[in-house]
C-alpha cells in the first residue's frame, strides 16, 4: 500500500512538472492611452494636447490637461444670463461638458480649434498666460447648441507639483456677436 501512495505522488508531481503551469507566458500589451498626448514638460505642450484632444474627441486626454483645481470663467453675458451654473464650475463641470458634446459630433467630423493673435509669456517660472482668439468648429447633431463658436480666451498654464504643466485656469471673452465658448459650454451641460 505504501508504495502504491508513493507511486501516486509521484505521478502527480510528474504531471505538475510536466505541465504548463510554471513556464513563462507572453507578455500582455501596455495599456496605452488612445490618441495624441505629447509629455506636457512645456506650457506648449499642454496647448497641443488640447487641440488634439479637441480634433480627435478624446475627453480622456482633455482632461489629463487640465489641473485638478482647474477654473472657469465664463463671458459676462453667460455670466449674467446663468450665474447658478458658472459658480464653482470646476474639472468635473468640464469633462462633463466635453463629453457631451463629443456624444454628439456626427461620427466622420473633426472638431478644429484655431488659434490666432496669440499673445504668451511666462508671468513667473511656474505660470505662463496663453491670450488668442479662438474659433472652434464642433459639427454636431444638437440644433439648440452653436457649431461655430469664436471670442477671446486668456489660459493660465502651471506648472504642477510633478513637473508637468496643465490648464488651471481659462477665462473666457466675447468678441461681437457670434457665440462664444462659454454659450457651447452652457449648451451641453444642462
């Protein structure tokens, strides 16, 4: 009997060795973020980052842009005409923004973000101010929202406790009478 239990723990210790079960598997793939996301080590980087962002629809690396005490400062008018909407309008208000209004584009559009008339300079070593007037084009379904906004946008960029820089703060201007950024905003929030 003793040896018939021995035999049979040999046998299981030969089948465990025999198997599959301690040889090395192949490696899984990274997990990679979808889309263009350059390291953010400038303040140009950041603005980058959210174009593509913009051009792609990818609120994933939008977001990844921004400071966690990111803020917003809507236009006067969109100020004035919503006020309980803007106040404490923080990263959370934003990705909800941008995700709604990516759920919207037509599936074969591009959003464009241009940039022009841009002024920028470093304030200190930690803080650079983009100022430009905007004009950005979402081709979407919604016909209670603008497709084309345009106005004057003042970013402040810092630099974060990584080292990394992100959009903590944007304010927002009207120019003439064409919607602004702020009435986008406004439009896919509530």
């Amino acid at each position: 009997m003793r040896e018939k239990l021995r035999y049979s723990w040999v046998l299981v210790l030969v089948g465990l060795l025999g198997c599959d079960l301690f040889t090395p598997r192949e490696p899984e793939a990274p997990v990679t973020e979808s889309g263009t996301f350059l390291q953010p080590d400038t303040p140009e980087r950041v603005v980058e980052n959210l174009q593509a962002a913009i051009a792609e629809r990818n609120a994933g690396n939008y977001v990844r842009s921004l400071a966690e005490d990111f803020a917003f400062v809507p236009t006067a008018s969109a100020q004035s005409r919503d006020p309980a909407l803007w106040a404490g309008w923080n990263r959370a208000r934003e990705e909800q923004y941008f995700t709604a209004m990516v759920a919207a584009i037509t599936p074969s559009a591009v959003p464009q973000l241009q940039l022009s008339d841009q002024t920028a300079s470093f304030e200190s070593d930690s803080r650079y101010v983009l100022e430009a007037s905007y004009r950005l084009t979402v081709p979407h379904t919604r016909p209670d929202a603008p497709t084309i906004v345009e106005g004057r946008l003042i970013w402040e960029i810092t630099q974060q406790p990584s080292g990394l820089w992100a959009l903590s703060s944007w304010t927002d201007r009207q120019q003439g009478e064409t919607p602004s950024w702020s009435d986008l905003k406004r439009a896919f929030v509530n």
